[in-house]
C-alpha cells in the first residue's frame, strides 16, 4: 500500500498538533516550519481536517489551529479516511460486486481484503496520542 503525500502530510500535523495539545492555538506557519511542510498545502489539507470535524481552527494573529478532541479520541483511521478515503489496496477491494472479468474466481480478491482489514485493524488501534511519543525526525521539534 502506497500512502500519498497528502495523507503524509496530514498526518504529520495532526501529530503536531497532538504534541501541542492544551497549549492553545498552534499557526500553520509553525507547524510548517516543524514538519517541513509547504505552508499553502498544509493550509488546504487542514481545511479539510476543519471540515472533517478534527481540527478546530481560529482567526486572526492569536489563531492557529487545534485539535476538536482529545489525542486519544481520534484515531489514525479516522484522519487516514479524511486524508486518503480508502486503505483499499485494490479497487475491487471497495466494492461488494466488482465489475471484473476476473471477480467470479479471483484468488487475488481475498488477499487484498485480507491487507484492506489487517491495515484497517491498525489504524482504528492507535491514537494521536499512541504516537505522539514517537520520535521526531532530527532538527525539528
């Protein structure tokens, strides 16, 4: 399963902002600036987080943004969905009746939702929270 730079990204400011949680508002600047990330790309990826109802974000020079929940309270397959859409890692895998010449006697279909619940499994298992203590790359905090 490849995971595209948007969830990738993502995720790494939700970690961020995990790792700042109850000190108030945390400016996507700063988060940007901590992850290596280009700000107006981040910028678009937490409007989408907002509007997921997992980040809350404030106007203005005392703003920024902050976690809706506790870290503990949201899950890494929560934000994958929002940032990915599937962990399908093939797209009959998403579909109880897959148009395929293949579907009738596929060998192959079990597999991938075998890997689609296995991938699922871990990320409904672990919080923000869960990897907040993770290590951080060199050079940024």
């Amino acid at each position: 399963m490849k995971v595209s730079t948007r969830a990738e990204y993502g995720l790494r400011a939700l970690i961020d902002l995990a790792n700042h949680f109850g000190e108030g508002p945390v400016q996507s600047g700063d988060i940007a600036e901590r992850q290596g990330l280009p700000e107006p790309y981040l910028n678009q990826l937490m409007t989408s987080l907002r509007r997921a109802g997992l980040v809350s974000s404030k106007r203005g020079p005392t703003g920024g943004h902050i976690l809706a929940r506790r870290p503990e309270e949201i899950n890494l397959r929560e934000a994958f969905d929002v940032l990915e859409g599937s962990t399908s890692p093939w797209w009959c895998v998403e579909t109880d009746d897959p148009d395929c010449i293949y579907a009738a006697g596929c060998s192959l279909r079990p597999v991938w939702h075998a890997i689609n619940g296995a991938v699922a499994q871990v990320l409904s298992g672990m919080s923000l929270a869960d990897i907040t203590k993770a290590r951080q790359p060199a050079g940024r905090v």
